[in-house]
C-alpha cells in the first residue's frame, strides 16, 4: 500500500465519464488502483486541479499494472494520437515515456511531442513524432460526438470536455447560440446534440478547421442546427441579422479584443462565455479590460479551466448582457 495521496471523489453515475476525462488530460494515477464503496468511486490522480468533485486523502493500493517508468508527464489522448506537452524533455525520455503510453494507452498508434506552442491566426502548434506512424490525422469521441481533425493543422484540446459539459448545462430549450471560434466544433455540436431544440452559428476563419467543421457536422448529423460561416468573426458577425442568447468567445490570447462584436449582437439576457489567457496574479488586470469594452458589465461567474505554463492559466468568465 501508498501513504495516502490525493483522490478524486466521484458519485458512481458519473464514474466512467470523469475516468475517461482523467485519461484524456493525462490526470488519472495508474500506478494506483481505483475503488468503489455503495456511493463513490476513488480516482486516484496525479495532482488536484479545479474539479466539480471533491478531493480526498485516501491510501489506495498499487496497481499490478504499475509502469515501470514516470508518466506523470502531462500528456492528452486525441483520438488514437497521445500528445506530451513537456517541450523541455529530451528525445531519449520522451520516445522512452511514448512507450509507456502506447503500453498502457492501448488505442494509441502514434505519440507526438509538442515542440511549439499554439500561435498564430490559425491557432496550431508544432509536434515531432516519437513513436509511431508519422500520423497527426485522427478521430477523437467526446460526449457522444465525434470529431475528425488534423491536430497538426488546427487547434483543439481534450482539456476543454468538462469545460464544454460545463455550457451545454446551460443551455435551454430554442437558445440561438453564437460560437465566434469554433475550430473543428466541439462547443457547436456537442450543443446541437445535447439540446435539440438550439441553432448555432459557427464561426471559423482557419480554413483547414472550417474543413473539418463542416465534415464533423455531418459526421454528427446536426446539419439541421448547426450553421457554420467561414472568415474572421470581426467581419462575419456584422453581417447576421440574429441577436443571440448565447456567445461563445474560446480565443484564449485575443478574445476581449472581439467582445465588442460579440455584445453587438448579444440580446438581452445573454450570456457571454469569454476565455481569457490571464497571468495567474493578473485578475484585476483583465477585469479592468472588460470592463472597458463591456462598462459596468461584471463577470457572474469564473474558473480556472487548465494551466497553460506554471504562470498563465485559461479562465473562463461568465458575462449576463443586461
């Protein structure tokens, strides 16, 4: 047995989703073993992070199938692609924990390590392949959906599912939604497919996402209510004629730079949810910012949704347009 460690504490109907999402983040301890009493199921995980749950110290027992080597690398799973993150870590220990991934990961076929941070209008990063076919297409499942994409080529993040949970729960019968950044799709069709009755209009200016975007509407059958539009949202949005209830604004780095356009077409009531980069102690700086596009409109809701760097998070404030 372990001394006791941090455990996530998990109602058992929401078991299975929260241990793939674990997965995914690269979260999930698997060199301790999970177990359930007559309510909850104990997760063991590698660090506490901003969780609906909550975290208790609890000794579990060691895993038979504990690696022989550290993965608590932070890597994420997309598709059958595992991604590792730490672009400081040398070749040699990054092909040697790619294999413990594809060992332990059954349905990787190729580990890819991040070696440039997103950037640029197309919101890519850079990768080098350590183990595997030199493939960066893929298929990733989340929430019931599926989403084909090129990590390579576009931007997307498993890190975002809870996140994505997070809105959907929010959303209501016959809301028009307004997604300004909508990459390959997640928030639109995981939206569409969640509440029947919505329409969202996906905006995208990255051209190979706009591909992908427009093939995973289809692929998830949403065709009927998920409209994507192809350019900058700084252009597109002006031209709808619809008010929206509903604004999605995950453009981390840039994002208040377009909440003008967004209020422009936000109607009474709606709801903002504006994804801001911020430097962990610069709080008070990004509310000053909105609060000089948006005057006296205060968040009524924020998170940490991941780390981005040990001093820059991804936040997540929630506006109501009056």
């Amino acid at each position: 047995m372990q001394n006791s460690q941090p455990v996530l504490k998990v109602p058992k109907n929401k078991a299975e989703q929260t241990r793939r999402e674990l997965i995914n983040r690269g979260l999930l301890d698997s060199s301790r073993k999970i177990i359930r009493d007559k309510e909850y199921v104990y997760m063991p995980v590698l660090k506490i992070f901003d969780s609906e749950f909550e975290f208790v110290e609890k000794t579990l027992p060691t895993s038979e199938k504990a690696p022989e080597h550290d993965l608590s690398g932070s890597f994420d799973i997309v598709g059958e692609l595992a991604i590792i993150n730490d672009m400081d870590l040398p070749v040699k220990k990054a092909e040697t924990l790619a294999r413990e991934i594809a060992l332990h990961h059954r349905r990787v076929k190729t580990v890819l390590q991040k070696i440039g941070e997103v950037s640029g209008e197309e919101r890519t990063a850079s990768y080098r392949v350590v183990y595997g076919p030199s493939i960066t297409e893929t298929t990733h499942r989340e929430s019931g959906c599926v989403f084909k994409l090129d990590i390579a080529k576009v931007f997307f993040s498993p890190r975002l599912s809870t996140e994505r949970l997070r809105v959907v729960s929010q959303v209501r019968e016959n809301e028009v939604v307004l997604d300004m950044f909508a990459g390959v799709g997640p928030f639109s069709i995981i939206i569409a497919r969640k509440q029947l009755s919505a329409t969202v209009y996906a905006v995208e200016k990255n051209p190979e996402a706009y591909r992908y975007l427009v093939e995973n509407i289809a692929l998830n059958k949403v065709t009927d209510r998920v409209k994507p539009f192809y350019g900058d949202a700084a252009v597109v949005v002006p031209t709808f004629e619809q008010s929206f209830n509903r604004v999605v604004m995950n453009l981390p780095h840039r994002s208040i730079d377009y909440l003008g356009t967004a209020l422009s077409k936000a109607g009474p009531g709606a709801v903002i949810h504006l994804y801001v980069a911020e430097n962990r102690d610069d709080r008070e700086e990004t509310l000053q910012k909105i609060s000089e596009v948006a005057g006296n409109l205060k968040p009524v809701f924020e998170r940490v949704v991941k780390e981005i760097s040990p001093k820059m998070v991804l936040k997540v404030y929630d506006l109501v347009v009056a």
